[in-house]
C-alpha cells in the first residue's frame, strides 16, 4: 500500500526530531572556558597586578591563599570542575600560567564601566581587549612555530579551540554597588542603558572574535551583602531585611541585560546567549537561609581588623598595636565570606542551579549548551 506524503512527512519529521533529542542528550566537551567579570569570579589577577589577597581566603579548601575572595572556591571553579577542565589561571599572572583549556580576565572591583569611581582599572572593556591580544598573540606563535614546540603543545591556547570555548560573564555588582554610595534609585536606574551598551560592545567585540558560546550572569542582589547593609543603616529594607532601593535597581539592571540578551540571539547568528539568574539563586540563599542551617544570612565569617568584611585577611596598627583579621571555625555555615563576598558553599549552591539549567534562559545544563546552535 503506498504512504501518502502527509504520513511520509510525520516519518520524516519524527526523524528529525529525534535526531535533534539525540544531539540534545549528548554532552557537550567544552575544550576551554573564558571568562570575564569581577572578584566573584577573580582566581588571582588582583593579587598579580595590584596586591596579594592574603590568607585566610582561599585557606579552607586550597590549603593557602591563591588570590581568591572566599575560603575555597567560586563560582566559576564549579564551572570547570563540571567540564573537567582545570581551574582558570588568571591572564595577569604570569609565574606557572597554562592556558591551554582557557584563561581568566576576571579582576577584583571590576566594572562594566570605565569610570575612575570603580575600584580596579581593568574594566570589562580592557578585560576584552586583553582577551583580543592573548587570542592575537596565540595566533601568531601558532604560525611562527606551527605548534610543535613543547609551549605550543602543554601551555598554550589551541587556534581551533576559540571558537568552541564556553564564554563566561558574571560582572555588574561594582557598577550598581558604587553608585549607590552618591545616587538615588532613580539616578541610578537612568544609568543602567549606559551600563549595558557598554555590556553589549564587550560581547560583540567577543563575537566577532569568534567566540559563540556565552553564558551570561545577571548581577546578583547587591542589596543583601552585609558590607553595604551596614554602611546604609537607615535605607528601608525589603520584608528579608535586604538594602530595597538597590536591589530594585539590580532587579531592573536584569530586566535590561535579558531582553539586550534576547536580542542578540536574535541578531548573531550560529551563537547562543544564555541568561542565567544569578539574582534569583543568591536571593534564595537569604530566604532559605534558616533551612541551610544559617544563623543570620547578613552575618559573615571573616572579620576584618576594621570591623568590616573589606578588612579580611588585613592587619592594622592602630597606637603600635597588631589587629588581624580573624575567620569563623565554620564558613560552612554562613553565606557571606566577608561581608561582600561569598563562602564556598554559597558558591557551590548557586553553582548547583547554573550546573542543572534551572536558572538558565534557555534551561540547558551547562555541558549540553554546545548543542543548541546546531538544532
């Protein structure tokens, strides 16, 4: 009996489809991450370009302090770990870098901005341009040697690896956060489409550099971190005790980012830009705070010798005598590191949520994003 061609086409769709699942279901392999952004996501350049964030961060899972905010990992550590690739060396340093699965541009008090207001000089404009030298530089001792030398083959980055590499961006806290100190709400808000045309040459300028695949973090509740909690005491709160003002301005600095996200996806072609909801993740941390066994969700493990987060790890001298910073005996137990930044279990749940897809636009776990572009 022969098949009409309406029966024909459902075989033919069903086919396809389940193509499509099948390439779906696989994972991707990622053969390097770069990423961009601030200290929650700086693995050591601040401490190779300006000064050494010295112990007790880093010390709980790393044994030693290694140039990052926290007392073990963050954020992007889970990341690579995910991908099973090594964790990122930091671009700026330069003493044992291997880049052969990615690098890291991420510097602490970094802004999405150039402004002389923010904290580091190495804003997200420069980390690009640092990425365009590196990626330049790669290119040309490729061609120069052809690879064959021992650098080429255990250190540096792979030509062909540049375009398959998974693009990270979690940068935009330092914008709103220092804002805050001299703006209203209002004021602030009106910043924010600056903020994010900035945000957006950053990634063009990556897209035509041939990166694809970008996994974009929204900034998280600024609003919440304990520093800024205590530096604006008679700021009203929302009903979890978080900075309300500022943390309207995030929730529409986001609302901003997504649809300027959705719009690329529409207009680059053979690229994927997912949103991810760092906000909504961290926020939860505050709300659900007594069910992870945390005290008090505004309090922070390491104490700085100036009674601030900002101290942690410093020593002062005030009349000739010592004061040290000193940590808690269970970071486990807080949210927040130092007032600003967050513990490593903090990290690892928020990490969890990017990993599995759940706060992600489209909602694909990390290891299957590769895949979308081809459907």
């Amino acid at each position: 009996m022969a098949i009409s061609k309406i029966t024909l086409g459902i075989i033919f769709l069903l086919l396809g489809l389940t193509d499509t699942l099948s390439a779906v279901s696989n994972n991707c392999k990622f053969p390097a991450v770069y990423n961009f952004g601030d200290s929650n996501s700086d693995t050591g350049a601040i401490s190779a370009a300006i000064g050494e964030v010295p112990p007790p961060n880093g010390v709980a899972f790393f044994g030693r302090s290694v140039g990052r905010h926290s007392d073990g990992r963050l954020i992007i550590d889970f990341i690579t770990e995910n991908l099973t690739l090594p964790y990122l060396t930091p671009y700026l340093d330069s003493v044992g870098a291997n880049y052969r699965h990615g690098a890291n541009f991420a510097t602490g008090g970094s802004c999405i901005r150039p402004t002389v207001a923010c904290f580091s000089p190495f804003h997200l404009g420069t980390q690009v341009s640092q990425f365009i030298h590196f990626k330049t530089r790669t290119l040309s001792l490729y061609s120069q040697t052809k690879g064959k030398t021992p650098f080429c083959k255990g250190v540096l980055a792979r030509p062909k690896d540049f375009s398959k590499a998974l693009y990270t961006l979690d940068i935009g806290q330092n914008d709103l956060a220092v804002g805050f100190q001299n703006m209203t709400e209002e004021q602030l808000k009106a910043t924010i489409p600056t903020i994010i045309e900035n945000f957006t040459i950053a990634l063009k300028l990556l897209y035509k550099e041939g990166a694809r695949f970008f996994s974009i973090h929204n900034t998280g509740p600024t609003g919440c971190l304990p520093y800024l909690l205590k530096s604006f005491p008679a700021t009203p709160r929302d009903q979890y005790g978080c900075l309300k003002p500022l943390n309207n301005v995030a929730i529409e600095f986001n609302k901003q980012l997504k649809n300027k996200i959705t719009e690329l996806n529409k207009e680059l072609p053979s690229s994927l830009f997912t949103y991810v909801d760092v906000y909504s993740a961290k926020y939860n941390l505050i709300i659900k705070a007594k069910n992870l066994g945390v005290v008090d969700p505004f309090d922070y493990c390491c104490v700085g010798a100036i009674g601030r987060g900002m101290g942690c790890g410093k020593t002062i001298f005030p009349n000739g005598t010592g004061l040290y910073s000193t940590s808690c005996k269970s970071p486990t137990n807080f949210i927040s590191w130092d007032g600003i930044h967050y513990t490593e279990t903090a990290n690892m749940l928020v990490a969890n949520r990017i990993l599995d897809g759940s706060i992600s636009d489209p909602p694909l776990p990390t290891q299957k994003a590769c895949k979308l572009t081809k459907i």
